[in-house]
C-alpha cells in the first residue's frame, strides 16, 4: 500500500492543461523539464509533467494534487512562470495562452 504525504489525504488529482505562446521561439525541452523539475515546491505536489514543445508554442499538462479547481490552476500557472523565467533567455517574449483544469 502507497501512503500519501502527511497532509495530503484530503488534496485531489488534478490535470492542469497550460498552452503557452513563445512567438518566433522553440524553446528547449530538455530545458523547460529541468526548469520544471527544480521550480517545483514541495507544497505545488505535482506527480507527473508532460510536455509538447514546438515552434512557437509549447503545451504543459500537470498532475498536482491540490485542495480544489482554483488553487489547481494557481499552483499550476505559478510553476509555469517560474520554469519559463529559467528555461527561457531574458528577452524572450511567451505569455500563458490558456489554462484549463481537467
């Protein structure tokens, strides 16, 4: 039997779908997934990070545990930001284009 982190018995799955514009960019993903990996907080409880990088834009899918939809969505966009501030150089132009929690 698997336990769950202490605190985390009344957190639900949830799949967090992130599009995100890097015009006239392809941004690297062995990059983005290391940005990833090390953006992530111990209270974001991510499980599982996909991710389809092509040339101007690039689509996060998140699995984060989380106490609902709204803070779902807010843990996910946080580490979005925070990934793409390191994955990408300064002047790099990307915005979040829509975010929809599954």
């Amino acid at each position: 039997m698997t336990r769950l982190p202490a605190g985390s018995e009344n957190l639900t799955m949830y799949c967090v779908l992130i599009v995100v514009d890097t015009p006239g960019r392809r941004v690297s993903g062995a990059r983005l997934r290391a940005a990833l990996t090390d953006s992530a907080a111990g209270n974001d409880r991510t499980e599982h990070i996909f991710m389809d990088v092509r040339d101007g834009l690039l689509a996060l899918v998140l699995y984060l545990r989380a106490a609902d939809l709204d803070v779902a969505r807010l843990k996910a966009e946080q580490l979005c930001r925070r990934a793409m501030a390191v994955a990408t150089p300064p002047d790099a132009l990307w915005m979040i284009r829509s975010t929809t929690v599954l």
